[in-house]
C-alpha cells in the first residue's frame, strides 16, 4: 500500500481522564519526575503556548495576530485548551506558517515504510532527553509538561486494554469483529517488533506520541495544537506537509471572532483515502477520544460505512437532532444491512452484560471511555438503520434523536451522550483526558 499524506499502512496512525498505566519501578521515576508539580502545571499551557509562538517567531515562522491560544473558559483554569480567533478573518487568510527549521522528522534516509514512524519515534526519544539542551526545546518542554503517558488505548492496564477487545468482539467466534481494527497494539505490535524498541517508558511515551501527534513521520509544533472537528466546524486548511515547504495553515472559510480553530485528521487534502477508511473508530484508537458530530463508522467486515451529524436549523444552530448525512461507497445491500442489525445487537448485548458494572481491575477513565464509545456505535447504528428501512426518512425529515434511537435500541439513558453537545466545544485531548484531578494534580501512580 502507498503512503500519501497522512494514509498509513493498516489504516493505522503512525489523534474523561485516562490512567497512567503501572510502569517499572526504577524507570518511570524520569516521567514522573517530569509530572510531580503538577498544581504548577494549570498555568503552563498558556506558558508553553507563548513559548511556542516566540520560537515560532524566531525561525522566521508566522502567527497570525488575530489568533490566541487560550483556555475555552479564561476565567477557569481547568476548562479546555485550544486555538481561538480573535477578530473575523475572511476566508484564505495566513493563519500560521511553520518553516521547516523546527519540523522533527525521522532523519533517516531511506525510513522503512511501516505503520509507526521508528525514525520519528528515536528522533524525539533523543530529544526529550535533551530537553533544554535540544534545538527543539520549546516543543519538548511542552510535551514533556502538559502530555501525560498512558492517553491511548495502547497504553491502559493490562485489564482495560481486555475489556476494550471484548466489548469489540474479540475471542468469540459468533461475534462481528468491531473497528477500530488492532484497538490496542501500538507498542506490543509496532514499537516493540516493528521498530525493535525497548520497554524504556520513555521510549513506550514518545512512540504513542508520535501516534498521536505525528502528520507520517513529521512532528510538526504548533499544528498539532488545534483540536479536531469535521463539519462545518472546521475553518482550516494547509498546504502539502511533504512538499519540504514550509508549512501554511489558512483559513478555509470565513471565521468569526470568537470562533475555535480546528483542524481534521482525516478530511485533509493530503489525507488520501482516509477519507473512506478513517473514522470514529480509529480516532479513538490513535487520538485516545470519541469525537464529536460530525462522524464516520466504516464497517469493513460488513461492507457497511456511513456518516452521522447533527441536523442544523438555517442560522446554522443544531437542532437537536440527528441525520445520516451519507452512504460511504453507496447504499449497502439487504445482506449488509442484516449483518448491521445483528451487530447493533451484539453492541447492545455486550453494553447490557460487559458494562452493566464496573469492573474493578479497570480504571474508571478507561471504563468510562469505553462505554462511551459503545454508546456512541449503538448511536449511530441506529441513525443508519433507520435510514435504510425507512427510505432515508431521517435524511429527508431529522427525526432521529438521542432520546428515540436509544429508547428504540437500547436501555440507556439520553445524558450518557456526552458528545452531542453543540456547543462549538472539541472533544479533543485536553478536554477528554484532562490530566488533572479534582486536587489540580496529576493522577500518578504512587506505588513505585
């Protein structure tokens, strides 16, 4: 398979608060050394953030002055992290230019052509090392202040990483298999035997980094702060990040002051055949969270692929409903459909056995995160199932809601959806794994 954008082999990356997963006495004293004064750590976004843009600044790059990074609430200094505009910008505005100087790549000559970037991974290993003595130091410090291992589902406990494949369908023969494909493998399969990594901590974090940050084998700052969001919330656009240009983000529409920015991670011009094949499964495979409407569920097993949306009123506001806004490949066939009903079963069977209780073995963010999605999937089947038997109905009329479509296919409750809200808010990784608890602090493992 070709490597074009941000397409990689397997369909894989190579974007509530997740647990650190339990890691070696002896090593994990340097990561946690890099979170212990986590109270401190509420103001660094903001810090790094300025670091960031006068680094930017200095090696000739570009920040557009009606931009700021900021939190959604400034008066609150747990509330979200993003990109906001500060004035209107009409569309094909300069927002931000990145030069090349500052973009961490591989730096091999000829990197072998494989789902995670090893290059990129041992690149950044070296300079999280260096930290301060690095030519990247504004970016490291970042990561190494306000990212915190053990985002991803790669890397929860041994039992969360066990229920997520049961709940997909793994180990039963009877079963669909669910996407994501490979939900849990990043290190075991790809850092450990692709790229013959150790289980250094270190390295294990800047792999899942590198997942979750990476555009292919480029780590490219500044970019990868904006959250994710298709839609009509997305507002920008960029130029071809292997052209060996510097890298241009524009405005790809007219935004309003006050307006998040957002970027996507599989709408992009460069992005290939993402756009058929990289959804809602595999964000929260490689980005650690379920995203917010608009979504993509493809079902390869099943020749099934669709997209859901809220359903929007002229002035552009959500309605509170919800629309199958596309057949991925066209309208599936009869047998297709019966084999999504039997998975909308399955899903829904599963969340009523496997999730009735938390188990204790898993920790609660990743639980949460998990059943999450589940609701999500039981969603958004029901959305497509009702298009398909009653003649796109809810295309042509936005009848289905969350109250009817789970009152009809599953016994669970409306408030659970937490990723209908319409309020402009990402569900992006500060907002879905927040770092801190309800101290300020991180949530370390405090057993060594």
């Amino acid at each position: 398979m070709e490597l074009t954008g941000r397409v990689h082999i397997s369909q894989r990356k190579p974007i509530s608060m997740l647990n650190l997963r339990i890691l070696p006495a002896l090593a994990h004293f340097y990561l946690a050394s890099q979170f212990a004064h986590a109270n401190e750590a509420i103001g660094r976004d903001e810090q790094h953030a300025e670091a960031l843009i006068v680094w930017l600044k200095s090696k000739r790059g570009y920040f557009n002055p009606g931009l700021e990074m900021r939190r959604v609430d400034p008066a609150e200094p747990n509330s979200r992290f993003g990109m906001f505009a500060r004035e209107d910008m009409e569309a094909q505005t300069l927002m931000i230019q990145i030069p090349t100087s500052i973009i961490l790549s591989s730096r091999e000559e000829d990197p072998e052509m494989s789902a995670m970037e090893c290059g990129t991974v041992r690149n950044l290993v070296e300079n999280l090392r260096l930290k301060d003595e690095s030519d990247y130091a504004p970016y490291v410090n970042y990561l190494l202040d306000t990212q915190p291992p053990g985002q991803l589902p790669s890397a929860w406990s041994e039992a969360g990483k066990a229920l997520f494949k049961r709940v997909l369908g793994y180990g039963k023969e009877d079963q669909h298999i669910l996407p994501p494909a490979e939900p849990v493998s990043w290190i075991e399969d790809d850092w450990y035997g692709t790229c013959k990594g150790s289980n250094n901590p270190l390295e294990e974090y800047a792999a899942l980094l590198v997942v979750q940050r990476s555009w292919d084998d480029l780590l490219i700052p500044v970019n990868d702060m904006m959250s994710h969001r298709n839609g009509h919330w997305l507002n920008t656009q960029s130029s071809n990040v292997h052209e060996g240009d510097d890298v241009r983000i524009s405005a790809s529409r007219d935004i309003k002051a006050g307006e998040e920015i957002y970027t996507t991670y599989n709408f992009c011009e460069d992005c290939a055949n993402r756009f058929t094949t990289y959804g809602t499964p595999e964000i929260l495979r490689d980005y650690g969270f379920v995203e917010q409407f608009p979504q993509s569920w493809i079902f390869s097993d099943i020749d099934v692929a669709f997209r859901v949306d809220q359903a929007l009123d002229k002035e552009g506001n959500a309605t509170g409903k919800y629309v199958l806004t596309e057949w991925i490949e066209g309208l599936p066939d009869e047998d297709a459909i019966q084999m999504l009903k039997e998975s909308l079963e399955q899903v829904v069977n599963t969340k009523e056995n496997a999730l009735a209780s938390r188990d204790q073995e898993v920790p609660e963010n990743e639980w949460n995160t998990i059943s999450d999605y589940m609701d999500a999937m039981i969603f958004a089947m029901g959305i497509a199932l009702d298009a398909s038997t009653d003649n796109n109905q809810c295309i042509e009329e936005g009848t289905c809601t969350v109250e009817t479509l789970l009152a009809r296919y599953a016994d669970l409750e409306a408030r659970e959806m937490t990723y209908t809200d319409d309020s402009g808010n990402s569900c992006d990784l500060d907002e879905q794994m927040s770092v801190f608890d309800s101290d300020g602090k991180f949530d370390l493992i405090e057993d060594f």
